[in-house]
C-alpha cells in the first residue's frame, strides 16, 4: 500500500487518483487493504457468558463451572459416586405411627411380618 509521499511522485493522474483511493482504504481498514479486522470484544450485544471466554477453559472459568467444591465420599457432608447404591439397613426413615423400624429395612421386615401374621389369622 503507497503511502502520501509515494502518491505524489507518480506521474499519472489516474496513478495518482488511484494511489489516493489505496491510501484512504488502508487508511480506513486500519492498514488491513480496506478491510477492518473485527475482535469478539468488538461485537455489541452478545451474551456476556459465551464472550467471556476465548476458550473452553476460559469460558467455564468466566461462568465459574467447574469450580464446584462438591467432594465425592461416604459422609453426611459429601456427595455419593454415581455408581453407588444405598443399602436398604442405611436408609433412615421418617418416624411411622405403628412402626418401630429406623431404616427401611426395618420397616420392610416388620410390615412383611405383619402380612403373614394376617395371612395366618393371627
């Protein structure tokens, strides 16, 4: 791309005018060739989670994803694994009208013994 000094050594008008023109659209691009480099920051109106990251690191971090302090465990303060099953003797109840049991165990036992204190006409 010429420069203004450039233009005014050419000998042509039409060299000149056409300097002229290259000059304002380098001028206008931002030194580009007329053309004007536009940046996600640029962009108006977006979503400010999706332009917040220029990765998929970067985006996680700006919405704080990935940054749970959940911890996998076997206590009351920690989450199960998602293969884990509770045994029915660990599931505690809700106090039942009738019933003794704390756990679900418990409670299934002395209902089934119940049942076939009924079926036996007892």
């Amino acid at each position: 791309m010429p420069n203004l000094e450039e233009v005014k050594h050419r000998t042509t008008p039409v060299g000149k005018i056409l300097g002229v023109i290259e000059y304002l659209e380098q001028q206008e691009g931002g030194g580009n060739g007329g053309q004007t480099t536009v940046t996600w920051a640029d962009v108006q109106g977006k979503p400010a989670v999706i332009a917040a990251g220029a990765d998929q690191a970067a985006a996680r971090a700006a919405i704080g994803a990935g940054t749970s302090s959940l911890a996998i465990g076997t206590t009351a303060d920690t989450a199960a694994a998602g293969n884990h099953t509770h045994t029915a003797d660990t599931i505690t109840t809700a106090a039942i009208t009738g019933v003794t049991g704390s756990n679900v165990q418990a409670v299934i036992a002395e209902l089934a013994a119940r049942i076939v204190a009924l079926e036996s006409g007892g």
